[in-house]
C-alpha cells in the first residue's frame, strides 16, 4: 500500500483540524508533510514534486473512496474532509491492537471535535 503511511495519516488529521471553508490547499499540505513530519527544511524542486504527487496520489485514492473531497479552484487543488473520514478515524481505532493501552486515541478525539464543530455551525 503506502510505505509512509503514519505520516499520511498525520496529514490526513492535519486536514481535519484545519478544515474551513473550501479545506486545505495540497501545496500547504505538501510544506506540512515536508517540514514537520519528514523534517526537510529546503526541499529541493525534485524532493518537492516527489511529496506533492504522494499526497495528491494518496488524496486521490481516499477521494474515490468518498472520504475526501478534491476541488480544483482557481488552479490550487483542495482537499475537504467528509463525514466518512471520521468514520475512518473511529474504524482505525477499533482494529487497532490489545497491546495499545491508551483510553482514548486522539485521532478519536479529533474527529468528535470535528464533528461537534460542524454541529455548532449547523452544518449537518
């Protein structure tokens, strides 16, 4: 599948926690993706290309699942969290392992923050 995937996951709950209006451009995911998880402070244009086509593959493939949205505005592609992404979420927790003791896994608790935001705002 994806050799990276606990960073792929991780900008996947960066998209959740920072998803307003139209969501998140993929440039400023790719900048997330190489900053803070794969720790490259100057990317080169290759190593950036490299982390932009992962993460557009990997959004595309969650997106014909329907747990993402991609929209092309005004020649940035977005990404937008759906319902089901925090079904994923809640999913992910429940085939997960004895051997984790943790009560309560945050992605968890992201997406009730999540959930209970579009609550607030009426959105459905």
């Amino acid at each position: 599948m994806y050799k990276d995937l606990d960073n792929l996951l991780k900008v996947l709950k960066y998209v959740l926690d920072h998803d307003f209006g139209l969501g998140v451009n993929l440039p400023v995911l790719t900048r997330f993706y190489l900053e803070n998880l794969l720790h490259v402070k100057n990317p080169s244009h290759k190593e950036y290309h490299r982390a932009y086509m992962r993460l557009s593959r990997f959004f595309v493939s969650l997106s014909k699942e329907g747990y993402v949205e991609l929209k092309r505005v005004d020649g940035l592609v977005w990404v937008k969290a759906t319902e089901k992404t925090v079904d994923l979420i809640s999913y992910a927790r429940k085939t997960q392992t004895r051997e984790t003791r943790r009560r309560f896994h945050e992605s968890k608790y992201s997406a009730r923050e999540y959930v209970e935001h579009k609550r607030v705002l009426g959105l459905r």
